[in-house]
C-alpha cells in the first residue's frame, strides 16, 4: 500500500482520544518521510478548507495543506458542474465552507428559480426558512445534501445533523436527495477525480465501516479500517463486504 495515495476522513484523523492523536501524527511523519500523497475528505461545510487545516494543527496532529482537503461541497460541485455544466443557479445553507465552493464553481445565488438547493448544517435555520427553501424544490429545484451526519456534538449535547433535515426535506418534497457526504460513493468518486488518479491507485482509510469502508469497496478500492479497540462482530461486516485490512490505531497503519 504505501506506493498508493491514501484518502482519509478527516472525521476519523480527529476523532480520536488524545493517543490517538498521537499515533496519527506519527502516521503523518511517515507519510511525510516516505513522499506518499494523501487527501483528507470531510463533509464538513461550516468551515473553508483552511480552517479545516488549522484543525488538524490544533489537534496535534502536523501540518497538512489545504490543497490536500476535500469536502463534501467541494464534490457537489465538482458533479455538478461535470454533469450540468449550464445549470449553475443555486440556493447554497450552510456555512463558509459551502459558500467558498459555490463562489469557486461561479455559481450564481437564484432564490426564485434555482436549479439545486445544495444544503449543509446551518444552525440559524428556523421552520420558515425551511418552508420557504421547500418551495425551490417545489418549483424544480434539485435538493443535493453535503453533510449526511443525522446528528452532531455541540457543546456536548447531540444535536440534530444536516442528514435529519435532509430526511425531513425529502418527504416534503417528494424527492431523494443527491449525496455526497460521508457515506456516498460519490465522495469518493470525485475524490478519485480530483487527484486524477482511479481505483487502483489509492487506499481509503476510515473509522466507520458503513461510511467510509462500504462506499469505497463499492467503487473497487482498497481499504483499511481502524477499529480503535472496538469489536466488529457488530459493523456489518460480511463475506461479500469487508475491508482489506483491518487495524486498532493509527500506530498501527505506520507499521
């Protein structure tokens, strides 16, 4: 594996215990050492991809470059703009991250006749900003979701995630939301794009086996999951789906 570029969730780099972080950033020199490229994707989009690097320095964990992070927003437009290059009128909800892509693909802001309502988390939404974002997709619009998590920590609580809202905008509309948060094989698959390289030219590392490990074995490439000293007679692994290599820790991986 190690002549391969390895595509992390971001999600998984930082979720760790403070060891965790350790052995991440012992993973990071050896990336470092050995030349070997890696691209960090999240489905974050309340944060630029800056921001996102100062996450990872804040943990503890190195200095990685924004070039090297790929977020969920990032690869609906990316989609978009392959697929529909003409379709350019958007309402964007989330936050800076999301905007910062929508900006970058030149898309223009159309609350009246859009062609995608492109959502992530936004805190601040009320029920009749929801009602009226409804309407676009009434009107035609096509919902697209960047941030499945159906829900988040905030200030330690569980909060409901951008995917619950998807959920309830779904069955209001009628329509089934495009995806390319953590979980889609879509992600993926314009992380593949982005780095110009196929499937056979990259390992996908995660902590989730549903949302990291399914979605890449589903395009044909290669995985590792990291277990973090948890079981996994519980993940849903089968004969038929199952990672290639199986690992408890970042330390681990360096080996």
């Amino acid at each position: 594996m190690m002549n391969k570029c390895y595509i992390v969730s971001l999600e998984t780099l930082l979720g760790g215990s403070r060891n965790d972080h350790d052995g991440a950033a012992v993973w990071l020199q050896a990336m470092r050492s050995n030349d070997i490229p890696l691209l960090l994707v999240s489905e974050q989009s309340g944060r630029q991809r800056d921001q996102l690097v100062d996450l990872v320095k804040e943990a503890g964990i190195g200095n990685v470059f924004a070039s090297e992070i790929y977020t969920g927003a990032m690869a609906a437009v990316d989609w978009i703009l392959r697929n529909y290059p003409s379709h350019k009128r958007a309402v964007g909800i989330g936050g800076k991250g999301l905007h910062e892509a929508l900006r970058l693909g030149e898309f223009s802001v159309d609350h009246r006749n859009p062609n995608w309502l492109i959502m992530g988390m936004h805190r601040n939404m009320s029920y009749m900003d929801y009602s009226y974002a409804l309407q676009s997709l009434l009107r035609g619009a096509k919902l697209v979701s960047v941030d499945n998590r159906m829900t988040q920590k905030y200030e330690g609580l569980d909060m409901i995630g951008n995917g619950a809202v998807i959920k309830m905008m779904e069955a209001a509309s009628g329509q089934k939301a495009l995806s390319f948060g953590r979980g889609s094989e879509e992600l993926y698959a314009q992380a593949l794009r982005y780095l110009d390289l196929n499937e056979a030219r990259v390992v996908v590392v995660g902590d989730d086996f549903a949302r990291d490990i399914v979605p890449a074995n589903a395009l044909g490439i290669e995985t590792v999951l990291i277990t973090r000293g948890e079981s996994i007679m519980n993940m849903g692994i089968t004969n038929d789906s199952h990672p290639d290599y199986i690992v408890e820790d970042f330390y681990g991986l360096s080996k």
